[in-house]
C-alpha cells in the first residue's frame, strides 16, 4: 500500500485544451479520497494521469514516495475500475478476475485460491463459470470489483464505478465498497459527479470546476463549511438557496434583510464568522439549506428579531420523507451556476436579479398546499454568508 501524492498537476491535450490547472492533493496511505464535480471539471483526466493513461504536462505524481511520471501504467502497481467494467467477453468470470494474476505468472493453486476468496467477498462463487454477457450489470460490476481486488495493489483508481446501475443497486454496491474498502485498507481514488456517492463514501472529498481544486476536506467539513458558494451550490440536495441581502450590525445583535423579509442574524453566528462585522450595511450573499427550513406551524420557538419567511408556496413535492416546498420571494437571486468568469478561479461571483424561489425540505408532518400562504421558520444558527464579489465564504 502506498500514499499518492499529486503535486501541482497540470494538463493541457494535443489540442490545446486545459483540463486540469495546478493540482495538489495528498492521498493518505490507506485514505478513501473521492474526486468531484460536474462534467467536464477535469477530474477524469486527473486520475487517468496518476494511472499512467494519460501523460502528464506539468508537476509530479508521486506513488508511494515515488515519481512515476515516467512509469508506464502497468507498473504503477494500481488496479483501475472503470464504468464500463471493461470486462474480456469471451472470458468466464473466473478467468475475468484471475487475469492480471495469469499476465503475472502466478502459480495456478494461488490463482485459484485468491479468485475463489474474491468471488466469496463479492458473493461471485456460484457465477465463476459464467460469460459477462450472462451477468445482471451488478454483477459485471462485481466482477470488475474483483479483478482489482485480486491482485493486491498499491492502490485503487475508480472511474465513476457505479454509474451504469439502476438507484437501488448502485445505493447497495456503493455500501460495498466502502466495506470492502475499509476491510483491505487500500488507498483508493474514486471519480465521480455524484455529490451523494462522494460525501458517503470519502474519507475526504476534493471538489473541482474547470480543473481547478476548489476545496479538499471531510464531508462534514464541506457541509459545514463550504469555502465558497460554488461548493456551498454543489454540496446538499436540494441545492443551498442563495440570496442577494444587506447585513445591519446592531451591537452584539445583527440581522439581513432582502426584499421586505428580516431574518435575525444570532450573536453566536457573529462570533463564528467575526468577518461579518466587516460586512456592516453592506450587501452580501446569504446561503440557506433546505434542510434548515420547516414549517412554521410544525417548527419549535421563535427566534426574537425575526427568523420567518412568508410567502405563497407555489409547488409542493411529496417524496415520502420529506416534503420540498417551493416558495418565490421577493429577492434578488445569487445564481453561481452562470459565472462563465469563474470557471478558471478558485472564487465566485454572484449574478444579481431580480425574484427567486427558495425551496424547503420540510418534514412529511407538513399540512401545506400549493397557492396557500405559508410562513417559514429558518434555523439561523445555521445561515451562510458569502463575499458577493469573490464568492467566498465569510468566516
Ligand atoms: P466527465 O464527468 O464528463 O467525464 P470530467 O470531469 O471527468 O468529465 P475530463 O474528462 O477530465 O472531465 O475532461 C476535462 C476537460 O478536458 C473537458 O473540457 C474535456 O472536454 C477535455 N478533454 C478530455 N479529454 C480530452 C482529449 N483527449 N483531448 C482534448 N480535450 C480533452
């Protein structure tokens, strides 16, 4: 086993393209990371250059302490998963897992042992003699899965391993491999775009737009304390509302306000983010999951200098667990997904206008309908603010 270390990284293609810009990240010897982002962020082609499938144009990658720039992939000593499996279809399962084994000259019983125990982890045993053509996709899955686990490597590289299955398989393989994982210990990179799968299954996560790194720390890290609105939009489902306020400092006490609506900003708050107080009569950008929204009618005390928003609610989703309640207010909208300017920085930029629609995950206890006129209770312990020209996070 081995840490990976990516120091300042960079690609650019034959073709000119830049796809990924001064990238550092340290894998942790046995450390599950996952990478991150929309499509197109640059995060395929990261992994692919510390694989040794793609070359690499600037800075160093180290396995293990050493630089393998020049190391060609199949002695880098690291299993890749792919989402296309990439199985031999003329291959049984068996002979499928025991391939790298066979390249290496195994002796036959240890090839037959170590595919039996494989198989015995991924609940493979009764399908060894099967064709992958045979197999349900999770069990291709599976079998590719245990192609890099067979062979002991330094680490694991997976390429959005689970995007090909159906939601409830990939929820289950997902748990797999965070077992699997766990139990072996082996230093895995994993590529993917779903922030779920990334916040469930890393030890830490790194986030990238426009092959930039944007943040790098635990989930609960990037939950809690996004570094700037492009992580603090990408990280939550629903996505973090944000608008356009001014904050008014009065004493220890403070409060924004956005389009006739008030919400009291508590002095614990204040003394979290003590750059606030710079922020006095000024505009910035405050962030609201949909999670610290509820009902009013459903929600516990009030908080004294405001934490309600009334409005109409003009759509109400059901989804069993929750109830996504969305509700246009009268503010200007903080949209970070159209900042074409932010796509090479490290920053963020809002875009002003006017009118926006919050939306809140409220509990199934709710009794709202669409068209009736709702209050909202916002836990304002938990408001994020943000710099409205950078983007980042005010701390
Ligand atoms: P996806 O999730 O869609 O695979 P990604 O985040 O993994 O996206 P990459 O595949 O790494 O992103 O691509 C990063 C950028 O590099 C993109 O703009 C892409 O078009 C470009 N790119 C990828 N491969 C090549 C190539 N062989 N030649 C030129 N440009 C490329």
């Amino acid at each position: 086993m081995a840490g990976i270390e990516i120091d300042r990284v960079g690609k650019v293609y034959a073709d000119g393209t830049r796809a990924v810009c001064d990238l550092t990240i340290d894998v942790m010897d046995g450390e599950f990371l996952v990478l991150v982002g929309p499509s197109g962020c640059g995060k395929t082609t990261a992994l692919r250059m510390v694989a040794g499938l793609e070359e690499i144009s600037e800075g160093e990658v180290r396995i293990g302490g050493e630089v393998v720039n020049r190391v060609p992939a199949r002695d880098r000593d690291v299993a890749m998963v792919f989402q296309s499996y990439a199985l031999y279809p003329h291959l049984t399962v068996f002979d499928n897992i025991a391939f790298g084994l066979s390249l290496r000259k195994v002796p036959k019983a240890t090839i037959q042992r170590s595919v039996a125990e494989v198989a015995e982890v991924l609940e493979l045993t009764e399908h060894l003699h099967r064709k992958p053509r045979n197999l349900s996709g999770g069990q291709r899955q599976r079998v590719a899965m245990g192609r890099a686990i067979v062979r002991q490597p330094r680490a694991f590289l997976m390429d959005e391993p689970l995007s090909n299955l159906d939601a409830k398989l990939r929820v289950q393989m997902r748990a797999q491999i965070a077992r699997i994982q766990r139990d072996l210990g082996v230093t895995t990179v994993y590529v993917t775009h779903d922030q779920t799968e990334a916040m469930t299954l890393g030890d830490r996560v790194a986030v990238m737009r426009g092959g930039v790194l944007l943040q790098i720390a635990s989930p609960q890290e990037l939950y809690d304390r996004p570094r700037n609105m492009l992580v603090a939009g990408f990280i939550g489902s629903p996505a973090m509302n944000m608008v356009g306020a001014e904050l008014a400092l009065d004493g220890e006490d403070a409060s924004v306000t956005f389009g006739g609506h008030r919400l009291a900003v508590p002095a614990s708050v204040l003394h979290r983010r003590p750059a606030l107080r710079g922020y006095d009569g000024r505009r910035l950008a405050v962030g609201i999951r949909p999670e610290d929204m509820e009902d009013a009618e459903v929600a516990g005390p009030v908080v004294p200098g405001g934490d309600t928003l009334s409005s109409v609610a003009d759509l109400v989703e059901a989804m069993g667990a929750d109830v996504m309640v969305h509700f246009p207010i009268d503010a200007e909208a903080v949209r970070t997904e159209d900042i074409e300017s932010l796509e090479r920085d490290a920053g963020g930029v809002g875009h002003p206008g006017r009118g926006t629609v919050l939306v809140g995950r409220f509990s199934p206890r709710t009794r709202i309908f669409e068209g009736q006129p709702t209050t909202v209770r916002v836990d304002v312990e938990n408001l994020h603010f943000f710099d409205l020209e950078t983007g980042t996070s005010i701390w």
